[in-house]
C-alpha cells in the first residue's frame, strides 16, 4: 500500500515555487486513466463526490484493495460540480445531526488529509429571522445542537447582525422585516471541484481505479445477488457494489429489478453573477413563506445563489424562469444593493428528493448491494461523512450507529427523519 | 415556461398551476392492509420518460388536470380533467 502511496509525489511549496521559474511545466496528471479490469471486490457506481469518498475511506479506514469508479460522464461533472458548496452542521433530529457534525469535522480536516487544498472557509452560516416565532424556533434546534455536540451555534440579535452584516436592507419598509439571526461560525463554503479532485487523486494513489465514461446499462443478478455490471466498456464483475447515483437513484434501482423508491427525481437551480469586489463576508440564508435564497460570495467574486426546487418532477438539467425570478426577488427583499449586478450563468441539478427529506446509507433487499441516496438539496457539505459512512457499511456489511436509522424501511416504522414536518410529499422538503 | 393547454381555459403558463405529483398512484380502500398504503404513500415509479402527473389550475378554474409530461424534455403530450365525473361532462358537451 505505501509503494502505491509513493508514487506520486506530495504537493509542497517548494513544488508552486520551482513550477513557477519553470513555466508550470513540471506538473503530471492527478490521477490514471486505467482500463477496467474484468473483476474488482467493490465496484461504486457514481463518480460523484459521494462515490469518490466511499472508494477513499474503504482504502484508508478499511484497508480494501480492489476498488473501482464507474462513472458515466466525468468526475466533477454532475451534482458536484452544480452546487451552491455550502457547507453547516445545523440539523435537529437525531441521527442527522450526529452524522452532519462527523461530516463538518472531516471538512475541518480535509484538504490537509487529502494533500489538497479544498479551499474550506469557515466563514459562518448566517440564517435570517423575521418573526419572534422565528427566533424562537431557531433558538430550540441551535440550543439542541450545542448540548449534542456543534457548540458553534449561535443567536444573534439585531445590533450584533447589523455590526456584522451592515448592507443588508434593516429599512422599516422591508417586506420582512429582520430582526436578528441564527449563525453557525464553523460552517462555510469550500471549492466543489477540488473536492472531487482531491478525492479522486487521493484515492487514486491508494490504486482504486476510478473509470470514466463508464454507464452502467445492465445489472447481472444471480438469485439475491449481483454478479456483475454490463457497462459501456464492457462487464465488470463485483463482489460488493454500492450505489451512490443521487439524481438517478430510481433508474438504477429499476434496473436492478428492485422495484419501486420512496424517491422522487427533482430539479434544483444554482445561480453565479459577474465577479464582484468582497462583499458577502459569510453564508446568507433567508427563507420566508416557503421562498429559500441562500448566498455567498466565490473566492474569484463571483456571487453563488440558489433558492427552492421548481416545484415538479424532472430529470432535466435545465431549470425554469419562474425560479429564476423568484431568487431575484428574495435577493432584492434582503439585499437591494444587488439590483444592477448581472447574472453570469444559471444551471440546474437533478437530486433525489426522499420523501422526508433525508438519505438512505442502508443495506438492500440484495445481499451484496448497498445504497447511498436521497440527498435531496443538501449533498454538498455531507459528501465527507456520506463516505465515511457508506464505506464503513460496505467493509463490515452492517449499518453503524449513527446511520441506523438511514434505512429504506423507516417510513414503515414511523420513523421518518423529516427535519421540516412536511410530511412524504418529495417537492416540499 | 412549460404551457399547458386548460381544458376549460386554454394555454397557459405552468406559473398559474400547482404541481400535484405522480398522477399514477391510486390510493387504496381505508380498510386496506398497511402495506398496501405504504406503497401508495411513499413509493414512487420516478419514470424518466413520459409519465403521468396531476396538476391543478390553482390561478385558473382550479380543476385539479390529469397531464402526460415526459420528464426528460418537459414535453407535454396530453391533458384532461383529473375527476371523472368532469371528464365525462367535458366530453359530453363536445
């Protein structure tokens, strides 16, 4: 395993200073591009940051050898390349909240673990209150998390937000009226691509072979097992295979003859505008009346917005205009400052939207498939601890603790994990 | 803007209609065992292709409207009245 380690060479500042006096000609690619071989013990399907991270911790946590990535486009080039890379630990329900926390915790260490900068910024994750009933609410789940464990949450009132955010619009004309906040300070935003790539290279280096242009067109069952996978390049046989396909969850599992999910395929927007000089110093959430509008500002200016899903099933990653125009108003609602910054790119993702708002890590009715989805909006920040977890369940073929209660089956215990009590309606959550 | 053509209005934008969602689901008797009800409540196909959804015209007549929309494209290839009842209506005044 060292040998293999070895093989590249460690990023260093003495790498960016002799790169820079010769031309940046020294650098090598990240990580190969091997051929598939006919057999592996795991085999991920899903080259995402959550496929990525499962390959990474059964290598490092798990000592597993024979591991690949399928991926059916190129890594980086679907969910996590096309989120708003928020990152907060500020669940209520037990269960995510332990596993949120875990995530966060990875995040603080990651890009001195991986050997590559994730650009992880804790700049705090400020949530806007507009009601004493608000203030209230969030004061109930931010005193939860810091007696189980997140002890950076925080209640800020009126005079502490105004010092610390001063442009936001406090005028007695808003529509909604801000009268303090929620804030998380550990939380933050990090660099989505060098999340995917810092985890591909790590894993890569431990001699997982992470396969691209690879689709999954076929699932060869023996009885309660999978066999193998009939791919674009070929079949591939698996002892273990884990899916973590979030936005095609259902497709696969289709395939796999598994019938129906408590999942349903929806799509969620992300804005970027024209760079801009530093303004948004944290994470801005607010949320009023069902509309979300969620801001911060990118390490090159741009500004990185988001808002609610469009409302009804879609496989397509394209979004509408109505959402469009209803991000712009909640940002004019809070920040009017912005009214003559011009948008550079819009795009959409497709997600699993569960039917509680929350993932599945969980066993399958198959003996040597396991399952990652349901990430609904809020995959991003919980990639670390999703592959923490998925790996640790695929390696000793039992749920830990903390995800015991991620499982396909909780709806029928009663036991959903609906952090906002909308109930099983997917487009709510 | 998906527009989707009322029966009783006309086209019209997708903004004046409610998403209802999988127009497929038929729930069970009340006295249906429980699985039966869990599978109605939480499971979904999640069709990528044409499936058929419930909309209702909440800016409009507010007829709840059974369309056939292929999630891939957006494309929509049918609408009709949700209820029954008001299919038939429809069809009789035609």
């Amino acid at each position: 395993m060292q040998a293999v380690r070895n093989r590249k060479s460690r990023f260093s500042a003495w790498d960016v200073f002799r790169n820079g006096l010769n031309g940046q000609r020294g650098w090598r690619r990240q990580w190969r591009d091997p051929e598939p071989k006919q057999r592996y013990d795991i085999v991920i399907v899903g080259g995402g940051l959550h496929g990525l991270a499962t390959a990474y911790y059964l290598a490092k946590e798990h000592k597993r050898k024979s591991i690949a990535v399928l991926e059916r486009g190129w890594i980086g080039g679907g969910n996590a390349g096309r989120n708003t890379t928020i990152v907060r630990s500020n669940y209520f329900l037990p269960g995510n909240r332990e596993f949120y926390e875990h995530s966060l915790r990875l995040w603080e260490n990651l890009s001195h673990e991986l050997n590559y900068n994730v650009m992880f910024s804790q700049r705090s994750h400020v949530t806007l209150c507009h009601s004493p009933g608000a203030i209230a609410g969030m004061a109930r789940a931010y005193n939860t998390m810091r007696r189980t464990g997140t002890p950076d949450a925080d209640i800020w009132d009126l005079a502490t937000l105004k010092r610390e955010i001063p442009y936001l619009d406090y005028g007695p004309t808003a529509r909604f009226p801000i009268i303090g906040a929620a804030v998380q300070k550990r939380a933050g935003t990090a660099r989505h691509d060098a999340v995917a790539w810092g985890y591909a290279r790590a894993a890569d280096s431990y001699g997982i072979d992470i396969i691209q242009n690879c689709e999954v067109t076929g699932i060869v069952r023996q009885g309660g097992k999978i066999v193998s996978l009939e791919t674009s390049r070929g079949s591939i046989g698996a002892e273990r295979v884990g899916f973590a396909v979030a936005g095609n969850t259902s497709r696969l599992w289709d395939m796999a003859g598994l019938g129906q999910l408590p999942i349903e395929t929806h799509k969620l927007q992300a804005f970027v505008s024209e760079p801009l000089k530093p303004l948004v110093d944290q994470v801005i959430v607010f949320g009023v009346g069902g509309t979300q509008f969620y801001i911060s500002q990118s390490d090159k200016g741009g500004l990185v917005f988001g808002g609610s899903l469009d409302g009804y099933k879609s496989y397509a990653q394209r979004g509408n205009l109505p959402v469009v125009q209803s991000v712009a108003e909640a940002a004019m609602s809070i920040m009017p400052n912005l009214g003559r910054v011009k948008l550079l790119r819009h795009w959409a993702g497709a997600v699993d939207m569960s039917m509680d708002g929350s993932h599945f890590i969980c066993k399958t009715p198959l003996d040597n498939l396991y399952l990652n989805a349901g990430w609904n909006y809020g995959g991003f920040k919980a990639s670390p601890a999703s592959g923490w977890y998925f790996a640790d369940l695929i390696a000793n073929d039992r749920p830990h603790n903390v995800i015991a209660n991620a499982d396909l089956h909780r709806f029928e215990r009663g036991a959903a994990n609906d952090e906002h009590g909308h109930g099983a309606d997917p487009k709510l959550h | 803007m998906i527009r989707i053509d009322c029966p009783f209005c006309g086209p019209r934008d997708h903004l004046e209609f409610a998403y209802g969602g999988d127009g497929s689901i038929v729930h069970p008797p009340l006295g249906a065992p429980p699985q039966e009800w869990y599978d109605a409540v939480f499971l979904r196909r999640n069709i990528a292709g044409v499936q058929k959804e419930t909309w209702q015209h909440v800016h409009g007549c507010r007829t709840w409207l059974l369309v056939e929309r292929n999630t891939l494209t957006h494309e929509i290839h049918s609408v009709e009245p949700a209820h029954p009842a008001v299919k038939a209506a429809l069809e009789a005044r035609q």
